[in-house]
C-alpha cells in the first residue's frame, strides 16, 4: 500500500515538501535570480507580466507553485 501511494506523489510536490512553499525577497533572489530591484519593479507593472505575490500586512511573499506556474507561461522560445 506505501509504494502504491509514493508512486501517486508527483514530482512537484515532493519538491515542495523538500522546499519552503512561501519565499520572501530575499529568498526568491538566492533561489531564482531576481534581483530585489528587479522584483519591485516586476511588481509595480501594470502588465500581464507583472510577477506573482502576495502581501501580508508589509512583509512581500511570493508563492513558489505561482513563480514556477509564472516563469512556464513566460518562457522564450527560442529560433
């Protein structure tokens, strides 16, 4: 029965349970690159492109299934 539902378990939310779900700033720019002026600006757009978060009181967090969700609707293809 234990491997039957470990082989139900995807890949993503192994991840997220290896990985803390809700990153701050400073987080978000160790683990993914953005620079915190870089995020600010990203928020501050008033474009679909505008990076997903979240604000509670005046802490800034960004939810890591959004980013992830966010950075697969934007990708580049490439020529």
């Amino acid at each position: 029965m234990l491997n039957k539902n470990l082989d139900q378990i995807s890949l993503k939310e192994i991840d997220l349970h290896l990985h803390k779900r809700w990153l701050n700033p400073s987080e978000l720019e160790a683990e993914y690159g953005f620079s915190k002026s870089t995020q600010s600006k990203m928020r501050m757009q008033s474009s679909r492109s505008n990076i997903p978060f979240s604000k509670i009181g005046k802490y800034i967090r960004y939810d890591r299934v959004a980013i992830d969700a966010w950075l697969e609707e934007h990708q580049v293809q490439g020529a």
